[in-house]
C-alpha cells in the first residue's frame, strides 16, 4: 500500500507543479479540440464483458482470468489455482459490419504468492478495397492487428502484489501496398506493463468491505512505423490507469460492490501550429521515456486541458446467491478530447466451473448532434475456472 501511495502523491505533484499563468482560450486555433491519438488503439479496447458492463473499470476489482488486460498484479490474489477467458467484441457495429476483437487469457498459480498470465488479442479491421489516384482497383485485403502476452504477478504481503508484462505487437493495416513513394510495412513493437494490487478487508460504517486499490502502467514500449522510408513513427497507447473498488456482503445471498478507476494517455499532447511553427504546447517529437514525462504538463491549454485528459469510469456489480450478475457503469471522457460518454449495462450467469457474460453499451453524450460510433456495442465473454471444476468431478 505504501508503493501505491507513494506512486500517487508524486504524480499529484507533478500535476501540482504545471505553470498556472498558460490558461490560454486557443479554441479560436483548434476550434476547442485536441485529441491525442496513437498507434494501434485496438490495445486500449475493453475486452471482457464484465468491465465493459462497469464502464470499463478493472484495475482494482476482483481478480479474474481477464486481469492481465486491467492489472495483471490481481492475479497473485486469484482463488483458482488455474483459468482461462474468451471474449468476442464485435466492433464500430454502427459503421462497419465486420470489425471485432477476440480476446483469449488464461493464468496458472505456482503456489500462494505467485502466478504467471498469457494472452492474445486479435483486431480484425474487415475487408478493404485499395485503389490508386484514378479509383482503379488494385488489391483487397482484410487488415489486422496482433499482440501476444505473457505476465508474472507476486505477493509481497498478504495484502499487496506487483507484477511485470511483457507484449508482442504487431499491425498490419496495408498488406504491403504502396502509398505514394513509400512502400508501407507491418508496424511492429515490444511494450511492458507495470502493475501493483493492494486488496484488504476493512470495516467501513458497520459493516466488512473487502478494499482493492489498483495500479497498472500499460503499454511502456517502442513506436511504432509503418514504412521503412519515412522518418515518422507514432506513439503506442501507454496508458496510467489507477482505481478503487469496495466490495460487501449484504447477506448470505446478496453481494454488491462499487468501482472507480481514472485513465490518461502518457503520450505527449499534440502542440498548436502555425506554418509548422509551435505556439503552443511542446514539440511531441520526443522519445518514449520523455514523451512520458512530458504528458503530465506539455497541454498547450495549461493545467486546465491536462485535467480534460483524464478519463473517469464508474461501475457497479450485483450478485445474487453466487450464480447472477447485474452490472452497471458510466464512462466520461471530455468532449475536446475525444467525447466519449457512455452507459453500459450487462448481466452475468455463474455455473460451476464456468461464467457467461454479456454486456451492451448506451451512447450518453447529450451535445447537440452527437454521436457515437460505439453505441449499441455488445460484448460476450465466458471464462473457466479450472480449480472450480476439480472441486465439481
């Protein structure tokens, strides 16, 4: 817990420690937006359908064959001593009818403080047609990306873990098709998480709430390019995400629990232009280790637009004797950086050795005219506890 503390205050003052005197009204430039993009966003996509149902929170809730995507530091405090998950997202469903993510993890305890995690994820982008300047057609191809990753999670308390991730990237959104002068490749990256996971029961007004306080640095690696003639290659989404999560016993038969998690890109913020020229913000043609750093306070807006780049999520879970699940959530994002509000809704059903999950996602951005391309997005998922069926045969 003190890591975890520790890791917090400083990055509050770094927040703390931002120039007050640049809170400058640039939307005259930018028109009032200035989303950070990355490379292969596919990473940032919530795989499993319980999360999804919560609003996309996960760092500190209970520890689940899906943890390796949310924290994989939660899988030192698994109850089973094996697992495994398969989620499938059918995606952008409002625009295209043939984008989804598949989603495959699975852990392995080595005894009471250890545990190692796999995964694979898998982007299908559908079938695109490639043409040259004149519309002649001259290629189809069925676009993809790829990362495969493992991960070692240890306690060292009863109440506190860390672990380490390793990940494998690969996107190849071209088929080797040239643009221009440049003949495109598959971008390709190595990235690392780091994590840690502090769970503790408490007494909290009367009543035993079992405490999860979560950390997970995500997608610490290199850039990536898709060309071998051009000089410009693009962030991964290296992402902070940090959340807590309460959970009780109501009675024998009914338990609920609240969680909160807060998510910022640490990729530097794109600076405003003029003929090439920055006036404002930080040139984000740094390394990653800068770019990192540079996140928490290159916001050509000042303090103010470095707060906008935080993402909240909040959900909630209802079990009812062990075997349903009722779940809810809200996620916000502002409207400069990307808008995406939503609410998400989903149920679980627990049998023995095995849980199925479903979950449905509501567009809750009320701006005039607003629209989101991920409204009406479901996600499946259904995940084996292998400890369970022992117990069961």
């Amino acid at each position: 817990m003190k890591q975890l503390i520790g890791i917090l205050s400083a990055s509050l003052m770094m927040f703390s420690a931002f120039p007050q005197g640049n809170e400058i009204d640039y939307s005259d430039l930018t028109g009032g937006l200035n989303t950070i993009t990355t490379a292969v966003p596919f990473l940032m996509i919530s795989p499993d359908s319980k999360a999804g149902a919560m609003g996309d929170v996960g760092v500190a809730t209970t520890p689940d064959a899906n943890s390796m995507h949310w924290n994989p530091a939660k899988l030192a405090f698994t109850k089973d001593d094996m697992g495994a998950s398969v989620s499938y997202v059918p995606w952008l469903r409002a625009l295209v009818p043939d984008i989804n993510l598949s989603y495959l993890a699975g852990y392995k305890k080595l005894d009471d403080n250890q545990a190692v995690g796999l995964e694979m994820r898998y982007f299908s982008l559908g079938d695109i047609t490639f043409t040259d300047i004149q519309g002649i057609t001259i290629g189809q191809y069925k676009p993809y990306e790829l990362a495969l990753g493992s991960s070692y999670a240890r306690k060292l308390s009863d109440q506190f873990s860390l672990a380490i991730s390793g990940r494998y990237i690969y996107s190849n959104l071209t088929g080797g098709q040239s643009i221009g002068d440049f003949k495109t490749v598959a971008g390709q990256s190595v990235a690392a998480d780091l994590a840690g996971y502090y769970a503790k029961p408490i007494r909290m007004v009367g009543q035993d709430i079992d405490l999860g306080v979560g950390l997970n640095i995500s997608n610490i690696g290199s850039k990536v390019s898709y060309s071998t003639d051009s000089p410009i290659r693009d962030f991964i989404p290296i992402n902070l995400r940090l959340g807590t999560a309460l959970g009780a016993d109501i009675d024998d038969y009914n338990k609920i629990s609240l969680a909160f998690d807060i998510n910022k890109l640490l990729v530097p913020t794109p600076p405003i232009t003029d003929n090439g020229d920055i006036k404002l913000g930080q040139s984000s043609d740094v390394g990653v280790v800068s770019g990192i750093f540079q996140s928490f306070g290159d916001a050509p807006g000042g303090f103010s637009e470095e707060m906008r780049e935080i993402n909240y999520s909040i959900g909630t879970e209802y079990w009812y004797a062990n075997q349903f699940a009722l779940r809810a959530g809200y996620f916000f994002e502002h409207s400069t950086k990307g808008g995406r509000k939503f609410l998400t809704f989903g149920s679980g059903v627990k049998y023995s050795a095995f849980t199925l999950d479903f979950s449905y996602l509501v567009n809750a951005n009320n701006d005039a005219g607003a629209t989101n391309p991920l409204a009406n997005t479901m996600r499946f998922s259904m995940i084996w506890n292998f400890g369970a069926m022992e117990e069961a045969n």
